[in-house]
C-alpha cells in the first residue's frame, strides 16, 4: 500500500516524463491510497488541461473516471489538526501536508515529484523511480 500524491496519480492518464515510471509503479504496488482532497486537485488539473487544448472534455471525464475506480475504496478523511501541524512544522502546503499526514498514520510510503515534499519528509517520501528501485 502506498499514498499517491495527486501529481503521480495525474502522471498515469496523461503524458509525462514520468509516466513510465508510475506505470512500473502501478504494478509494482498496485493498492494506491490518497486522501479525498486528490480528486478535486486532479479535476483542477484536467481543467488547466481542457483549458490549454490539451484535452477534450471527453477525455477529462474518461481520466477523472478512471482514476476514481483505481481509488475506489481507498479514500480517506484526514484530520485537519494533523495536518495543520504537519503544515506549521514542515513549511509544505496544507494540501500536500493532507498526503503526508496519510503516510504518517498508514505508515506508508509517499510517492511524490514535488521537491519540498521530499526534502521535508525523506524518510517516508520518495519519487515513483526511487521507489521503484528500493527494496520496500
């Protein structure tokens, strides 16, 4: 089971230079968990998307769809105190506190890209690469 930020989640229906690497991800560890707040934060991104012609709606809709069928029953509610704290101490965005504040109490890995994140939390945040290569 790992925690994946809405980035990576992102990475696997849309085109990137780490697309490959979440796919590897995806069938090293197949139990992905994110907190609720990844759906709203991946329908901003297929906006910004649609927005750019990038993306039809149609395809907006296949990617947030599927998405919420790979997390399906793998959401979860997040203390806001956790992660105000987790937010005071680390310096991070409330949002990605949300992620961290999930890895902390499932104690598991969080896959990320975002460099403040990682530098923060490097005991439990790892990018899907360096996942993929470690021994978890």
């Amino acid at each position: 089971m790992i925690v994946t930020d809405t980035n990576t989640i992102a990475y696997l229906y849309l085109p990137s230079d780490s697309s490959d690497d979440v796919e590897g991800l995806l069938l090293k560890d197949s139990e992905w968990i994110a907190p609720l707040l990844w759906r709203s934060e991946l329908r901003n991104i297929l906006a910004r998307y649609m927005r750019n012609d990038v993306i039809s709606l149609g395809d907006a809709v296949d990617v947030q769809q599927h998405a919420e069928a790979l997390l399906e029953g793998n959401e979860y509610e997040i203390s806001s105190l956790e992660v105000l704290q987790i937010a005071n101490e680390s310096g991070c965005s409330a949002y990605d506190s949300e992620f961290v504040c999930l890895a902390i109490n499932t104690g598991s890995k969080l896959i990320t890209a975002d460099k403040k994140i990682l530098k923060a939390f490097p005991e439990i945040a790892f990018t899907a690469k360096e996942f993929l290569v470690s021994e978890f």
